[in-house]
C-alpha cells in the first residue's frame, strides 16, 4: 500500500472564472495521508507531478487511466476525483471539471466549509462551460442555505444573459423589497424595460438611478424625455434650463446664452446675469469668436435690472391694481433672484392663493424653484408635490424634489 499524501494539492480556482478573483480551495485534512493501492497510489503521484510542471493535460490522461482499476474504495474514488478536479480545472476542461466537482459534492467527504467552497466552485465551472441553467439551479440551492450578493449577482447575469426576463424582473423585485437595488441592478432592470417599450417603467427605473446613484446621464436622460414626451408644453424650456443648471449640466456656449435669453424674456435679469457669470467662471463664454456677443448680453442683463430695481414697488402697484396673478407670479420670483428674498416669495404665495392663474400648476412649480432659490428645502418639496399637469410639469416637479433632494455633485 502506498501513503499518498494530499495535503499540499489545493485546486486552482483561476480557470473557473469568478470574476477577477482566484481563491484557491484547499484539500480536507481529513484525506491528508489515505492507504491506497498501487496501482492506484503511482498514477496519481505521476498526475501529481505532471501538474506542478504544468502539464495539466498529461495529467487528465493519467488520471482516465484509472477509470479501467475496478472495485475501487470510496477513499480511492474521491482522491482520483480531488486530483482530477484540480487538473481539469487548472487545463481549462470545464466538463471534465464539472463531472469530478459533483462526484466530491456527492461523496459526503466534505466539510460543511468545503461543501460551500466547491459548490461556488462548480457555480463558477458552469458559467464558463456556458451552462447557465445549471449555474443557476446551484446557485439557487446555494442561496437557500445561505445568502450571498455575489452569488445572487451572478444569478443576476446569467439571467440577463439567457433573456429570461421574467425570473429577472421576480429577482430584482424580491431584493427590492428587502433594500435598495444596486446601480447595476436598476441598469438590468431599465435595459429589460426598453426592449419590452415599457416607457412608463423605464422612466421610473432611471428616477431610482438619478435619486441612488446621481450622475449626468440619468439627469440628461430624463430631461430630454420629458421634452420630448407628447403635450410637452415650450414654456417649461426655462424650467428645464434650471434644472440642468442645478445639476450643473450646462456645458456649451449655446446653452447658456439660450437659458440666459429666456431668463431676461422671463423678465428676470438677476437670474440672467448669474447664469452668465457661471458661463464665464465655467470657460464656455468670454472666449472665441461670440466672446462679444457674450459681453453684450451681460451688459443687457446689468441693465435690465437696474431698471426692474428701480421699478419693482412700481410693477408691483401695477399688477396688484389689475389682478394679474400671473405677472405677480413672475415678479416675486424675480425679486427672489435678486436678492428679495422675503418680499418675493410672499407675492409669490399671495398670487398663488388668490387664483385666476393661467397655468395655475406652472406658477406652483414656480414657487418651488423661488424656495430652491432661497434655502428653503422643506417649502421647495412641498411646493413641488403640489404640482400636478400633463403638459410636463408634473414631472419636473419630481424632478425638481429628486435635485433638492439628491443634489448631482
């Protein structure tokens, strides 16, 4: 008989393919020195030394050679297997990999510590054999037991791979309820979302995103669709315009002369001359060819508003004697905008209170964008949830609650 020992065999885990990582399973103490026979005893010391030269195929079929011994001992059987795990998995052979990780699986020779190790192991050797059905089936016996985000990750992909919408959509929602959805998990869910047009849910999904996980291409995703959406109403382009600014989402020229123009056409020149001194401080204006032209609307702005603070007790008499609520509206927040804070926001509410609006949702969103304006955090959000409309501004309500609240840095 033969003392064949094991110990220091551990089977490389690099072949297998989780990830990046290469965790290296060791061999049970409990099979550290078996009695084998002969003719069993040599060829896996053959096998043993073809693989630490690296001759992992030689030592397959040394090891196939063993398939003819018969009567073979169950101690026998699971050290061909252990051996030939660690061959086949280091040569890239993911079936024959795959056949001796279940025989050892079956054999009740391993730990509880093994067992867990080898099952995430075989988990690893389906993947990249491409059985993801039978990835999966480990995979959901394995969580069973215990859970574990990069084995339900895995669950995740293969899904997503198979097209199996269904159990991927019944996935997200069950760890849904139980947390919140990690960035790639809602970039699953809004990429199965537009493949099946569903446009409401996708919406939903990249809000999730802009509110978790804040960052410039789900902002711009969502603005663009909203003006893009059917009964999009022009006159909230400068609301628009204030969210990306919010955001920091202007970059070109073009946009901020275009927001700043429809700012002083908003008869708000205090706003106006902001936006231009962000597009200074940012590089997009005061250079190239349009660097007078820039100049030229900051001096429009500049005058503009001298005039509006010499005249706002003035308009203010004014659209107080008519009743024009829309203009007071559109006063107040320019006085805000200018420095005014207290004086405008209670026209502001006052307008809003006293009705005969035209658009009385679109004075609404206004107030909330006054209070962003001002500090006011908690009168912003409870402004904007009282905007309701289907021309858009209900959504850039939302919209406007997702930037005060979840800030794109």
């Amino acid at each position: 008989m033969i003392k064949f020992r094991l110990a220091h065999l551990s089977i490389a885990m690099a072949a297998l393919g989780f990830v990046a990582a290469t965790p290296v399973i060791g061999l049970s103490s409990a099979v550290a020195a078996e009695a084998l026979r002969a003719e069993i005893g040599k060829p896996l010391q053959q096998a043993q030394a073809q693989m630490k030269q690296g001759k992992h195929k030689d030592a397959l079929a040394t090891l196939r050679g063993l398939d003819k011994v018969g009567n073979k001992t169950a101690n026998e059987t699971y050290t061909i297997e252990r051996v030939r795990a660690a061959a086949a998995s280091s040569a890239g052979d993911f079936d024959t990999a795959a056949k001796s990780f279940e025989a050892l699986l079956d054999s009740g020779k391993l730990n509880a510590s093994e067992r867990s190790q080898f099952s995430e192991g075989l988990v690893g050797i389906y993947m990249r054999a491409g059985d993801l059905n039978k990835a999966n089936s480990t995979i959901q016996n394995l969580l069973k037991q215990k859970d574990d985000p990069k084995l339900r990750a895995y669950l995740l992909q293969n899904y997503y791979k198979q097209g199996n919408t269904a159990a991927l959509e019944q996935e997200l929602s069950r760890i849904e309820k139980s947390g919140r959805l990690s960035e790639d998990q809602l970039g699953m869910l809004a990429n199965i979302q537009l493949k099946k047009n569903d446009t409401a849910g996708y919406v939903r999904t990249i809000e999730k995103l802009a509110a978790g996980y804040p960052k410039a291409q789900y902002w711009t995703d969502l603005l663009n669709r909203v003006q893009r959406q059917p009964g999009y109403s022009q006159r909230l382009n400068i609301d628009v315009y204030r969210l990306k600014l919010a955001n920091n989402l202007l970059k070109k020229p073009s946009e901020f002369m275009e927001m700043a123009q429809l700012v002083l056409q908003a008869k708000a020149p205090a706003e106006a001359l902001k936006i231009i001194d962000r597009g200074y401080k940012a590089g997009a204006l005061g250079t190239g060819a349009d660097a007078a032209r820039h100049q030229r609307l900051k001096e429009l702005a500049e005058k503009n508003l001298a005039e509006q603070n010499k005249n706002f007790a003035a308009l203010e008499a004014e659209y107080t004697a008519a009743k024009d609520a829309d203009q007071m509206v559109g006063l107040g927040y320019a006085m805000v905008q200018a420095g005014q804070t207290d004086k405008g926001l209670k026209m502001m509410e006052e307008a809003i209170k006293a009705g005969g609006l035209r658009n009385a949702d679109e004075a609404k969103l206004r107030m909330g964008e006054a209070y962003a304006v001002a500090g006011k955090k908690q009168q912003a959000i409870a402004a904007f949830k009282t905007v309701g409309g289907k021309d858009g501004t209900a959504e850039l309500a939302r919209y406007w609650i997702l930037a005060v609240n979840h800030p794109l840095s």
